[in-house]
C-alpha cells in the first residue's frame, strides 16, 4: 500500500518489470512451465476492492524503493554476525569495474560456500552438456533456446561469498528499504527481504 498516488504510478513501473524478470527466470529454469499474466494496477484506498485490513489505523509510513509506503508491523531485530552474501559479477561481467549483485544473503560462510559449489557444479554440467551437443544434432539445434541458462550459470560459476562486514553497502539496496528476514530454505539459512512488512497480518502474501 503506498501513501501516494502519485508514486505508486511509478513504483508500478518497476514492479511489472521486477514480477516479468521473475517470469523469465521461471521459465530459464523449467521453460515448460506454465505462468499465469498478472496486471498491477493502482486504485485509491477507498476502492470497494480495497480490503479493509489494509487500512489498520496501527500501520506507519517508511521508505521502499525511495518511495512512502506503509508498514504493517515493526521489523524483527536481525544479529548479521557471521552473516556471508553471495556476490555475483554485474550483468556485464567483462566489465571489471563492473557493480556486484547480490544473489543471496546467508547466515554464515559454510551455507554461502556449499551454494557457490552448487553453482560451480552447475555451469560444469553446461559445459558437459555443450560439448555432448556438439556430436549430437538435435540437442545442438536446442543449444541457441539455453543461451541465457548458460549464461546465467556462467555469472554464478564467478560468485564469491563476501562477509556482510564488507558487503553491507550492497546489503542496503539489495531489499531497497525493506527490512531482512531470516528463514530457512531447503536446508539453508537465508535472508530474504520481507515484504510481508508491507501487508497487514492474515492478508496472504504474493
């Protein structure tokens, strides 16, 4: 829920292009899988469509994305100690100079290690599979549709794990404003960005 109309016209603008980068990396990872469109659209508070949750009198106005949204409950107070991002090359990874993205945040180095080794496995395995294409002419046609998979396994093969000590400027804009939350994923302690901070309690998540 943003305070201003004005600004959800254009943080709109990059939730649609954020939610279409998410389709395509579903699709880079399983190009058979189906994805529903969805459309953003803003509407005032007093629409009928509104849910009457979303205007709790507790909320309170903090900064995402450098804009003024509502926040629905207090942020859980996070102890980073020990905590290691996963730190990929920028898009342009020929660039030396180029500005790292962050992929992942995890709570300690072991966990960040054992990624970067999966990651490592990964583009090993494209590389395997390239050079068995290259005997074969039915996978070789298929090679051009997993350019992007090679390249994005390509950048994580170059990922580093970075003490938040040292990472803590790319931690501040990984969330945008948003606060950490630390949770557990397939095994793994990770931080994600909470973004059920911006919806008030029971409303269902996106």
């Amino acid at each position: 829920m943003l305070v201003d109309q004005a600004e959800c016209r254009k943080l709109l603008k990059i939730e649609s292009k954020d939610f279409q980068h998410r389709i395509d990396e579903a699709r880079r990872k399983d190009p058979k899988e189906t994805i529903p469109s969805v459309d953003f659209e803003c509407v005032p508070e007093d629409d009928p469509s509104v849910p009457v949750e979303w205007m709790a009198p507790t909320r309170f106005v903090e900064k995402w994305q450098g804009c003024d949204v509502y926040y629905y409950h207090e942020s859980e107070p996070q102890k980073l100690e020990g905590a290691f991002v996963l730190a990929l090359p920028g898009e342009n990874d020929l660039d030396p100079n180029g500005e790292p993205e962050i992929s992942e945040i995890f709570v300690d180095q072991r966990t960040c290690d054992s990624q970067v080794a999966d990651n490592k496995d990964s583009w090993k395995g494209d590389l395997d599979y390239q050079r068995y294409a290259e005997r074969d002419p039915k996978l070789k046609a298929d090679l051009p549709k997993l350019d992007q998979v090679f390249k994005e396994d390509r950048r994580a093969f170059f990922g580093a794990c970075i003490p938040i000590a040292n990472a803590m400027p790319l931690v501040n804009r990984f969330c945008e404003g948003l606060p950490l939350k630390l949770d557990v994923i397939a095994g793994r302690g990770i931080y994600f960005c909470d973004r059920n901070i911006l919806k008030p309690a029971g409303v269902a998540p996106d």
